[in-house]
C-alpha cells in the first residue's frame, strides 16, 4: 500500500515484491508459511523455481485474520494540520494479511504533504516483512510507549520524510511515513491509541467479527453472480459480463452485469433478503434511465411489476420514431436485486439502395442494438421477468 524508503528497507521490500507477485496459483500446503522472509530472498537467489513454490503453497495455508474493519475503529478522523481523510480496509487470505490505512493530506491535491497511518495484521511469517527487518536489526531502534519500533529517513528532492513502524505484537504493527522529522511521524502514531489497540488484540476483541463482516463473507462471489445472468434474453445473446463488489460501501454488495443488445443487466447480491427488502424499487431513478428521461420527467410512466417471490417496478419513456424509446425494470427476489434499462428498437428496414458499405454497417449497428429482438415493449419487459424468475435465487440462504 505504500512504498518502503531507505536503501535497507527497500532491499527488503523489493525481494518480497519479487517473489509475491506470483502467490496466487496452485500449489500444495506445507509449513513454507513459517520461511521468513531473508530465508526466501536467499531460496530466490539460488533456487528460484523452490521460492516460487514455497510462497504459493505459503499462499494457500490458511490463518485466522482479525477483522479489517475493527482494525480500521482505530485509525484517527484526521490529523492535526492534516483534515482530509481517506480510510480504508481490507483483508488479503492469501497472504494472511489485513490491514486498514489512513491518508490524511493538508489539502485534497496535497499529496506529497501527506501522511500515512497502516494498522496491518501479518497472519503469516514469509508475508511478514517488518517482523524480519525487526529481526535482522535493520532501521533505527525506537521506543514509542514502551512499544518497539523502528525507523528510516530518507532525504530527497521533496524533503525530509521518515517512516516508522511500531511493534505491537510479532504481527500487529502500527506503520507511519510522510514528511518530516522523526517527532512529526511519531506524533502522527500516538494518533492511534496503541495501549487499547494492543489489548484488543491480545483479549481477542479484534477477531469478533462485524455483522457487516458476516455479509462481505456471505456475499456472492462475482463469478458466481455472472453464472447466474441468462444467456440470452429473448433473441438478444449475452454479450459479456462485467462485475465488482462495493464492500467499503452501505449496504455492502456485489454486483455483475451483462450487455444484452443495447441494454444492461445487472444482478446484486445484499447477502440478506431482509437487506434486499429495504431498497427502493424505483426503476425511473436507475441511472441508466435517467438520461433518456431527462427533461421529459412528466412522460415517463411507471408502474408496479408482478415477480413470482419477489416485487417490481417498470418504467418507460416513449419517443416518436425514429427515436427508440426506452424501458427500465428494477426488481427484487430474495437477497437479489436486478436492474435493467434497455431501448426498444422495433425491426427497421434499410434502404437496398445504400452503397454496400454503408448498408453493410447499418446491418451490423441494428444487429447490436437488437433491432426487431422483441415484437413490443411488453415483450421486452417480459422477458426480463421471465429471466429473473428462472434464476436458482432460491437456492442461496442468508
């Protein structure tokens, strides 16, 4: 998440950006999790297919992590001097990793006046590079509130900086770097209330999970939510899907989608069905459809949908050929919601006396936008239901 400074620290950073570059494939699990990581520099000097294979069998053992976003409780709303915050979260299995970084700047484009605050959990040895640095005796020895640390200053062109790194546990570390003194970046770690950080871990409050940890887990992965979008929509096939997960956002969810003519899909998993329960359903405000409504608010119709084990909503703004006019269906089945915003485009024909080229390419944007697909607007809007109904959505509990 942020760069080492100093030549000892970056020889130790660098020979891990190295090596974990490659810990997501297949490998078979074995004790490589206890290797520190001077041990798999040496490997990677002289073996490095062996490095390579100890890091992704390093990479599937699997450790408990404390909760991200109980970590991130601790990060400080701002710093002195420093009132824009960005805070952020996350866990990483694969290298037994969870974290939660703070970047508090003076300004909002004041990056190089910016300090960073990490709170990281190193559940595994070979991924635990400040552990080793500690180990090997390489920074500064410090002492911040009877915690060991240790530190690097780095003088360039854009001034004096320093890092420091905070021991509270062989795995729990408390990381700081931006401009300035030693003084300046150690300030900016008393930000963080060391001592009460220190006892939830050791008393095991820091590995209670959230409930909005229990739904990041629960959520859908999102190959699993692209499996679930139909191949075809009436006559239209699925041109491709596209997905994300929110999990810093409220309510927590995932989502993939899948293009459709000219049209747009989207399935999103809230984990919950009582969470699903509480979004509006109001397809004439998905931002798909806003656009073409813009100006023409008092036109657009809308009206509730029937879904067998669910609710609906469609809208629709009708325009004169040969403008298309455009429908939308919010929808909701269990922990489910579908989103849909299409045009209509009838079957047009086009002029046999065009030149061949232009002929050719007006064939191929009708093909696309999926001109003649569906007879009517009602049989567009049913097929979206009919392709809901028939997902397994049933099959998922909370």
């Amino acid at each position: 998440m942020k760069e080492i400074h100093g030549n000892a620290w970056r020889a130790g950073g660098a020979l891990l950006a190295t090596v974990l570059g490659s810990a997501c494939g297949p490998g078979e699990a074995s004790e490589a999790a206890e290797t520190t990581a001077m041990e798999l520099v040496k490997s990677a000097q002289e073996d490095p297919r062996q490095a390579f294979k100890t890091v992704k069998a390093a990479a599937l053992d699997d450790v408990a992590l404390p909760s991200h976003r109980r970590l991130k409780a601790f990060l400080p709303e701002s710093l002195p001097g420093r009132p824009h915050a960005a805070l952020e979260s996350e866990e990483n299995p694969a290298q037994g990793r969870a974290v939660a970084e703070g970047r508090y700047q003076p300004s909002q484009s004041d990056y190089a006046g910016g300090v960073e605050i990490e709170i990281a959990y190193y559940g595994k040895r070979i991924f635990n590079a400040s552990e080793q640095l500690f180990g090997a005796g390489l920074g500064q020895r410090k002492e911040v509130l009877g915690f060991d640390a240790i530190g690097e200053e780095e003088n360039n062109v854009t001034g004096e900086r320093f890092e420091l790194k905070v021991r509270l546990s062989p795995e729990l570390w408390v990381e700081v770097s931006g401009p300035g003194s030693y003084e300046n970046i150690r300030d900016a770690a008393l930000a963080v209330d060391l001592a009460a950080l220190a006892d939830a871990l050791a008393d095991g409050q820091l590995f209670v999970e959230t409930e909005a940890d229990r739904l990041e887990r629960a959520l859908l992965s999102r190959s699993a939510i692209e499996a679930l979008l139909p191949a075809r929509l009436g006559a239209l096939e699925n041109r491709g899907a596209n997905s994300f997960a929110q999990l810093q956002n409220a309510p927590l969810h995932s989502r993939a989608s899948a293009q459709y003519g000219a049209g747009m899909l989207s399935l999103i998993d809230y984990g919950d069905a009582n969470i699903a329960q509480t979004i509006p359903l109001e397809a004439r405000s998905l931002p798909g459809f806003v656009p073409y409504a813009a100006g023409n608010e008092d036109t657009v119709s809308e009206e509730p949908l029937e879904v067998s084990g669910g609710r609906g909503t469609w809208a629709v703004q009708l325009f004169e050929p040969p403008r298309a006019s455009v429908l939308a269906l919010h929808l909701s089945r269990g922990r489910f919601v579908a989103e849909y915003t299409a045009p209509f485009v009838p079957a047009g024909e086009i002029d046999a006396s065009l030149p061949d080229d232009m002929r050719r390419e007006l064939e191929r944007a009708h093909k696309e936008m999926g001109a003649g697909a569906f007879a009517s607007i009602e049989e567009q809007r049913d097929a979206v239901v009919g392709a809901l109904e028939a997902m397994d959505l049933d099959a998922f509990e909370n």
